[in-house]
C-alpha cells in the first residue's frame, strides 16, 4: 500500500493514513465492514447529524457512554 500512497497528492495521502488507523482499531473483519459500510451510508446524502457521528464514533471505539470505564492503554 506504501507504493501506491506515494503517487497521491499530500492532503489524499492523510486522509487514507488517518482511515487506516481508524479502522485498525477495530478487531475483526465483521466490525471493519460494519463500520466502513455505516460511514458510507452515513455520507451517502453529504449531511451528517449529530447523532448519526455519535454511532458512528461509537461503531469504531472512539466514543463510549457516560457510565463505560476507560480502558487503560
């Protein structure tokens, strides 16, 4: 993949390395999907709601409920 991020333009190359690292926090292949098909769907009419990022956020890990402990890293 590292060859092929040297032909894109610097502002692509980031937005493909910060997808990458997104969706490498997410432990199986069933997740990955769930998570990149709900983010299709989501920016499929190019308006996003609040509450359509917040599932989202929560699909890939990023945000928890008020009651959910930190995980220590």
């Amino acid at each position: 993949m590292n060859w092929v991020l040297r032909f894109l333009p610097a502002d692509k190359r980031q937005m493909v390395l910060l997808a990458q690292s997104i969706v490498s926090c997410l432990d199986t292949a069933a997740e990955r999907k769930a998570a990149i098909n709900y983010g299709v769907a989501m920016l499929r009419d190019g308006k996003v709601t609040v509450s359509e990022w917040s599932r989202f956020g929560s699909k890939l890990g990023l945000l928890r409920g008020r009651n959910e402990q930190i995980r220590s890293r």
